[in-house]
C-alpha cells in the first residue's frame, strides 16, 4: 500500500532533522557546543552575499530585526565580523571568519560522517538509488538558505 504524499515529506523533513540534530551533537563534543542549525544557513548566506541585516534576512527569509539578532551571536561567538566596505566607508560588510569556516567545514565532515553510517545501514547501492531518486525528484539545485524563515513563517512565527 502506497504512502500519502504528507508521510512522505514528514519521512524527508525527519530525514533532514536526524542529519543536522545528529551534527550539533557531534560539534558539541567536538567543542563547537553554541552552534544551531540557522548559525550555519546564516554564515552560508554571507559567504554568499549577503553582507548586511538587511541581505541575509532576505536570504534566510527573516524579518531584519531576526538577522541582527542573529549576526549578534555569530560576531559574539567569532564566527563573522564586521569589515568596513573598501568601496563605501559608511558601510560594513559580515564577513565568515577563520573560526566561522572551520565550523563549516567540521560540520560537512559529519555530515560526510553520517552519510556513511547511513551507506552501512542500507548498503551502497540502496543510497546511491536513493540519492539518484532524490536529485531527479528535487533536482540539482542548491538548496535556498530560506527553508528555516519558510518553515517558521508558515508556523506563525516571526522569524
């Protein structure tokens, strides 16, 4: 019997929920203990582009006043800074710093990590099926830096 199409996107949100749940453990234990989810689509976004309030709200479809909020932490936890613009001394621009970078880089070890632990479970074969299935239904695509504004937008809440 066929699943509803609802199961299946509870089943790939879950799948994405085990993923990064299971990053922020491991980058706790590795002494990264401050580090969320939106810690790493914000500094994703920067990397990007999105250099102000303003232009990573737009990224990660927050309100402004939640990328500030936001940036706070990162600058706090030394994961961004705040550099004059070479070409407009009244502006700054975010910047991910060396300690930001590592932190990804960490992180996309564990996923790597996962993905095998994942590659065991079900064998090779099955995955790369599955990934394969993946990539034709979603596509190639990045994935936007707004999927956790969406989803909280959609909750009722503000960002």
């Amino acid at each position: 019997m066929p699943g509803s199409g609802a199961e299946l996107a509870r089943l790939l949100l879950g799948g994405f929920r085990t993923l990064t749940d299971a990053v922020i453990v491991e980058l706790a234990r590795r002494g990264y203990e401050d580090v969320r989810p939106v810690h790493e689509f914000a500094m994703r976004a920067i990397t990007a582009g999105a250099d102000s309030a303003s232009e990573l709200g737009r990224h990660l479809s927050i309100s402004k006043q939640s990328a500030a909020k936001t940036i706070a932490v990162l600058q706090e936890r030394g994961y961004v800074t705040r550099d004059k613009d070479p070409h407009d001394a009244r502006r700054k621009r975010l910047q991910v710093t060396a300690l930001g970078f590592t932190v990804l880089r960490q992180g996309e070890a564990i996923f790597d990590e996962l993905r095998d632990q994942w590659e065991q479970q079900i064998g090779t074969a099955e995955l790369e099926v599955f990934e394969r299935h993946l990539t034709a239904l979603v596509g190639t695509r990045p994935t936007r830096f707004d999927t956790l504004g969406q989803l909280t937008r959609d909750l009722g809440e503000t960002g």
